[in-house]
C-alpha cells in the first residue's frame, strides 16, 4: 500500500492494504514498562516520535479519553474426546444456562450431543477437571460458533471454569504459550467487564501513574465495553471490500459516557479514542443511536465520523479490517506514509508493539 494513491470512496480494494512487514518487528512481549513502548505522533503534520509516557504533552485540559473496559477471559480451554483425540476451545461469548459459544479445534468435530472432557491448566496428566457437552451451531444451526453447556462437581459457572482452568487467549502471531506475565500485560489495568477473547491493546499502554498525571492536567476520562471476539484477528479475504462480512461483537455505551462525549464537543474539546475498538463503540451510536447490542460495523475509507475526533491505537495487521479503519480515520495516503516510517525507525508492530496517535482528516 505505500506505493498507491488515495482513491474515491468505494474504490479501494483489499490489495491496497498490504504491505511487507519484517518478522523481527512483530512483538512477541512487552516493553519492561507499560508506558516505556514508543509512541508515533502523527497527530500533526509532521510525524514526532515519543516515549508513550510523554504522551500528556499531547493532550490538553477538556480534552476526553474515552477507553474500553472489556477484560480478557482465559477462554482457551484444552481436552479430548471420548476417543481420546485432542480438541481446543476458543469461548468466544458466555450464554445463559452455563453454556458457552465457541470456536472449536479438533481433527473430527463431535457429534451433537458428545461430551469432552476438558483439563485444567496444567494439562492432561490427570483426571478432567471438568466436561464441555455439544449443544449445536451458534447463533442458529450453520452458525461459524459451537454452543456447549460447561459443567463440574461443584456448579461453578463458566466465568469460574475458565479463571480457574483456562489459558490466556493470545493472538495467533505470538509464538509462546501462554504465562505469568502474559496473564498480567494482556489486560488493561482497568479491565472490569469479563467477556473478551483480545484485549483493546492501545490501552495496553496505560498505567496508574499515567492515568493520575492526566486526571491531575484535567484531561477527562470516560469508558465504553465492547467484548473483543476473536474475528478481529481475520484477515478480509474478498477483494471487493463490499463482500466482506464482519464479525458481530457485543458492546454498551453508559449514558455517563454519552453525556461526557455531548460535553467534551460542547467545550470544544477532542474525544480521543483509545483503541480501534472504542471508535467501532463510539461510531455505531452515531451510526444509528444504539448504545448496547451487537455490531457489525465496518469503517473503510469514506465512513463519515461523527464522535470520535483523536485515536490512540497500535500498528496492524495487513489486509485487516483494522488497517481499513484507521486509513478511513486519518486518510489513507498519510497512514501509507506512517507505516513506512514505522518500519523504517523499528518500530514494533501488533498486539504488544508500539503506538500512534492520529488527529481525523477533515
């Protein structure tokens, strides 16, 4: 993409959000510090580079930082068939009833009706610690999700099944499995509402010191919960940008939060989102005046904004819906031009990489 020009709106193709990315630039762990991770500034004209703890000296009194407040589950279960074949569940929402709706790995899916029994933690060297029974498809009988009911001797419910025997959900380009540290740096540290299998990552940057510093300048806060599903990591595959069907995620906007953002545009202050997962919160209100229930929105170039002003976000995938939005944000050719930089200077790419900070193209 760093060789094309800007196009009309309804003209870009997928091909013109790829790019080369070295493998070495994909961050496998964090920086030793939440706020130690490089920040881009391209919020200007010219680009600036930064340490993310300088971030204040970007943002001003009355300004508002609106962040999501998902927290990630250990929704990533391990256990084996009656046969004794491995499978590997991916919860990607918790029902009613006890039963999940999941992604499932497995060589031969299972019957309806089947049970699994699924291990804890510490792996298969001991009895099940608890069985995952086979309902069906999710959301109705061709759904892409598996919908089982989640069951152990003492009742817990799925929320405790997956604290006390799940993995950390990380994302398919970061090679190790997952620990201590990784249970600690991929939540945010106001992560609140459970239901996400990714983290908002740009808020992955934000520690209390920071949070205090920017309270203490009155730079204002609000939050948003949009539970991150697993599709954010799927690539769009159809050239035509008009047949991709995006994933459905469930989000909530608190009416303190919509009267925070109708009070930071009164003051003439910007609402900074921070995360790509907050402008897909935020815009879907402004879309049709929905403030919880599904979204499916899809921001390419051409979306007209109309709530979000700034973004705080880290650097993304090739040919992913995310590249899309931010392009659509800040206008394609500058993100082309960004990108290249990034690379160029080393920056660290992905869910534990560096961050950027875009002002919207008017």
């Amino acid at each position: 993409m760093f060789n094309a020009t800007d196009r009309a709106p309804g003209e870009y193709r997928l091909s013109d959000f790829d790019f080369e990315l070295p493998p070495e630039l994909i961050a496998q762990h964090p920086a030793p510090e939440r706020t130690a991770s490089r920040l881009l500034d391209a919020s200007g004209e010219a680009t600036e580079h930064r340490i993310f703890n300088e971030l204040p000296q970007l943002l001003r009194a009355g300004d508002l930082l609106v962040f999501n407040d998902t927290k990630v589950l250990q929704a990533r279960l391990f256990g084996e068939k009656a046969s004794g074949g491995k499978v590997e569940l991916l919860v990607e929402r918790v029902l009613g009833g006890n039963q999940v709706a999941a992604h499932m790995r497995v060589s031969k899916k299972p019957e309806v009706g089947s049970t699994l029994q699924m291990f804890g933690r510490e792996g298969n060297g001991g009895p099940a610690a608890f069985s995952a029974t086979l309902l069906g498809r999710w959301p109705e009988a061709d759904g892409p999700l598996f919908r089982f009911v989640l069951a152990d001797d003492a009742g817990a419910d799925p929320y405790t099944l997956m604290a006390q025997h799940g993995h950390i959900p990380l994302p398919p380009y970061i090679t190790h499995s997952d620990s201590a540290e990784d249970a600690q740096r991929y939540q945010t540290v106001f992560a609140r509402h459970p239901g996400a299998v990714a983290a908002p990552t740009a808020a992955l940057h934000f520690d209390n010191a920071l949070l205090e510093r920017l309270d203490a300048m009155g730079v204002q806060r609000a939050s948003v919960t949009l539970h991150v599903g697993a599709g954010t990591f799927q690539p769009v595959k159809t050239e035509n940008l008009a047949e991709h069907q995006m994933h459905s995620e469930w989000f909530h906007i608190p009416q303190a939060t919509q009267q925070a953002v109708h009070d930071c545009h009164a003051r003439g202050g910007r609402v900074i989102a921070v995360g790509t997962t907050t402008v897909r919160t935020l815009e879907s209100w402004g879309q049709n005046g929905q403030t919880e229930g599904d979204t499916r929105i899809f921001i390419t170039p051409g979306f007209p904004f109309t709530h979000v002003d700034a973004l705080i976000t880290n650097f993304h995938l090739p040919k992913s819906s995310l590249m899309m939005l931010v392009s659509a944000f800040a206008g394609y050719r500058k993100i082309a031009v960004i990108y290249s930089e990034a690379i160029a200077r080393g920056y660290r790419f992905f869910s534990y990489g560096d961050a950027m900070l875009l002002s919207r193209q008017r």
